[in-house]
C-alpha cells in the first residue's frame, strides 16, 4: 500500500534504540515503521536523525499583554520559533499575559488564540492565592494538562489580574485541590522572602553584576523551597514537579523523595548544562534568569544528574521580553528570563550526544517521551504507530554559528547568539505537516491546536 508520507532512509530513534528504517504517516499519525514503505510524498532523511519532536515542558508566551506586555512574544512568532528549532509541541506556562490563566474566563480568552499555533500547545493553570474558590476545578474542566505555581515572589502587583506567587496557606490549600484532579502541580522553588531580601541588600550595597545576583540567589534557597514542596505533597498527596533546578542539591532533594515515594520529578533547562557563572557578566542581562546559572562544578554536577537519568527532562523556560528590559548596567534591574526556544533541539543534541556520547534514545526520553508522559500528552512524545506523526530531523556533525537574523523571535535576543552549535535542524514535522524545511523555512499557515 501506499502511504500519505513516508520518511525514508533516517537513522530512527525508538523508544528501544535507534534503527535505520523509515516511517509512514497517514491521517497525520504514525502508521507503519519498517523498510521499504511506499508514499505519496517522500520525505528522504538520509544522513539525518529522526527524533520525535520535542515536547518542551516549559515555554512562556504572551498572547494577550493587556496593554502591559504586548510586544513581549505572542503565539505567531513564539510558535514559529518552535518549528523551527524541532519544538512540535510544548507546556504553556500561565503567567506573564494579562490576565493570568486562572479560571474558565481567562483559560478560554488563551484558546481563542487557536488561529495562531503553529505548533501544538498544552496549558497550565495558575494555582495563585486569588483562585482557591473554584478557579481550580473550573481550570480542570476546560483542560489544563497541569498546574504551575510560583513560591518566589513574582508578578506586578500594580497589574489587576497578574499572576502572583503563593503563600504557604495558598500552597497548602491549592495542593489539597489539585491532588482531586490527579494532575500535576509545576513548581519555581526559591525562598522568596530570603532571596528578596539578599537581593535588596546587594543592591544598596552597590553591586551591578550578574555574579552579585547569582551570589544573591544562594542554592539554599533553592532546596529549602525544594524541600516545603516536598512536604507539602506528602502531606497533600498532590504530585508536583520541580522546574528548571540549577543545583545538585537540589536535583539530590527529589531524588531522595522519590525513594520514599513522593510522586515527585525534576527538571533543567539547557541554558544550566550550557552556561557558567564566570562568563555571565561577559554576555551581559540577556542571560539572566531565576534560578540563577551557577558555577562550573554545578554545570557539571547536574550532567552527571541528567546523565544517570535523575533528571525527568530538559527544558527551555523559554521567558522573553522586550530589548529594553535588558538594557541596563544593573543586573538586578534587568528583566530575569532567557528567549532559548529555538535552541532547545540543536543546542541539546550537541551538548548530550555529540560532546558527552548520550545514546539516541536517552535524548529522546529527555526532549520528548518523559515531558509528553509527565503531563498525560498521550499522542506526543514517542515514534511509535498510533501516535501523532511529530517528527524533528537533525543534521549531526554540522556546526554553524547562530546570529540573531536566525531567531524567529519577536525580539531577536538571545545568549546563544554568535555561539557555535554542533549540528542543525533540517526538518520539523508536526501531525505529518512539515511546519519548517531549510529550503523553505516556517510554513505560512497555522496548523497548531491547544491539546485539552
């Protein structure tokens, strides 16, 4: 028979292994996987990798600014980012849009951005101390494949409707909610009030540098709120993951809860497998974030971490903003969050596999299969029949230099810029779509759908 698509000739990661052999595609899901499959439209990957796309788990856009924040990153470019970087689908963070995602009014407002996807998005809700009476349950009904909640201080108080960091009470009640609903709860784990106050003293102090403002985010802080999360789920039953850990300790803390049999996982973000704390103030505020990047010793801890399969999966906490925000001498003014979207996939691939020797199948699990699992994303994740036909096709062994003309980003800032990477995106697939080719770029159209 003949297929709608076949992909030939790729050397295929499955969930046991890679394989040279192709794929066939039909409806846009995955229907046979052997040699010699006939297709209508041939897509030939000899020479490249074909991986499923990747499900980042962490990506913050801004469809709606609410007049505060339009210029930020909306659906069309944030999504066109992805498709080009081999992003076929990702987890929505609810915050940065004005209003927050906090109950059935403004989870519906996000999906009347559907026209805009061009990619396939999931979406957290916010657990936040204004949304206890209801908004939870109302979050659930309308699909949310989590919950994100924030215990560093965060949002604009000024800004009616801004998302906004929880209390312990907030924490505790919220938990007890969603443990009803069997999702997860997605946690930024730094102790506020001991950061907040760091950081104020430095600042009086008169330190500028980014090195002041990793050294005013300590990794105590990290894990002492790594460790009331913790807590809180044992005493809730709620199952919570812990985002972007930058510390050791912090990953170790999980780990040790798991033991005990805590429903409990781990994320880090490419930038703190790639980054250091002595080359920060060299970059510049681009590439600020919190948590902060550490030293080279926790670089390298967090590796080995990854590497012995402790960490669930790698993420981009994709967080833009506008130029301006990160325009200034002073580190602590500077708006914390990194545009990294576009180099989840290449960036990734070198670091594990081309540098480190990871195994295929291992940077499958950690960009795709783990994530899709974690959140219930039941047709992403993996190349295997049934499932959507999400494909990201990597030309190994072929560095280029990545400049800003490259970024699809609203605003083309980015740390990895006029960086080496080791290999490339040829090819994005999304639903036996091809969302992105070199030879031709983004598609124009909008094949993208919220996952419910």
């Amino acid at each position: 028979m003949s297929h709608e698509l076949v992909i030939k000739n790729g050397l295929v990661i499955l969930e046991d292994g890679e394989v040279q052999t192709d794929v066939a595609v039909d409806g846009g899901k995955i229907t046979a996987i052997g040699g010699d499959l006939a297709g209508d439209q041939v897509v030939d990957a000899t020479g490249l990798i074909v991986s499923p796309g990747m499900v980042d788990g962490h990506v913050h856009i801004t469809p709606m600014g609410g007049g505060y924040r339009n210029e930020w990153e909306g659906y069309v470019t944030g999504t066109a980012s992805c498709a080009k970087g081999g992003v076929t689908s990702f987890m929505e963070m609810p915050l940065n849009q004005v209003p927050a995602t906090v109950d059935a009014k403004t989870i519906e407002e996000k999906y009347s951005h559907e026209g805009e996807l061009k990619v396939d998005v999931a979406s957290f809700g916010e657990l936040v101390p204004y949304n206890l009476d209801g908004g939870i349950q109302e979050l659930d009904e309308n699909g949310v494949a989590g919950y994100k909640c924030f215990l560093a201080t965060c949002g604009d108080r000024s800004i009616d409707g801004d998302f906004e960091n929880v209390d312990d009470y907030s924490l505790y009640e919220g938990m007890k909610q969603i443990a009803k609903t069997g999702k997860v709860l997605a946690i930024h784990a730094e102790n506020a009030a001991v950061t907040d106050r760091l950081g104020e003293i430095a600042k009086a102090n008169g330190e500028t540098t980014l090195a002041a403002y990793v050294d005013s985010r300590p990794v105590f802080t990290e894990v002492e709120a790594i460790q009331r999360a913790i807590l809180f789920s044992k005493e809730t039953g709620c199952p919570i993951h812990i985002c972007h850990v930058a510390c050791k300790e912090g990953v170790d803390a999980v780990v040790k809860a798991q033991e005990e049999g805590v429903n409990v996982t781990c994320e880090t973000c490419v930038h703190y497998l790639y980054f250091t704390k002595d080359e920060l103030d060299a970059i510049g505020p681009v590439v600020k974030c919190s948590p902060p990047i550490r030293e080279q010793a926790q670089k390298d801890a967090l590796w080995q971490r990854v590497e012995d399969g402790k960490v669930a999966f790698v993420t981009s906490d994709h967080s833009p903003c506008t130029p301006d925000l990160k325009d200034t001498d002073n580190a602590f003014d500077a708006w914390g969050g990194i545009s990294g979207v576009q180099n989840d996939v290449d960036v990734m691939f070198d670091e594990a596999v081309q540098k480190r020797g990871m195994a295929l199948k291992d940077f499958a699990k950690l960009i795709a299969t783990n994530p899709a699992d974690r959140y219930n994303l039941t047709q992403k994740g993996r190349i295997s029949i049934g499932k959507d036909a999400d494909f990201v096709l990597i030309k190994p062994n072929a560095p280029y230099t990545l400049t800003a003309d490259d970024l699809e980003y609203q605003n083309k800032i980015s740390p990895y810029i006029g960086r080496e990477i080791g290999a490339q995106v040829v090819q994005t697939i999304l639903r036996g779509q091809t969302i992105y080719s070199q030879a031709d770029g983004v598609t124009a159209e909008f094949p993208g759908q919220f996952i419910k």
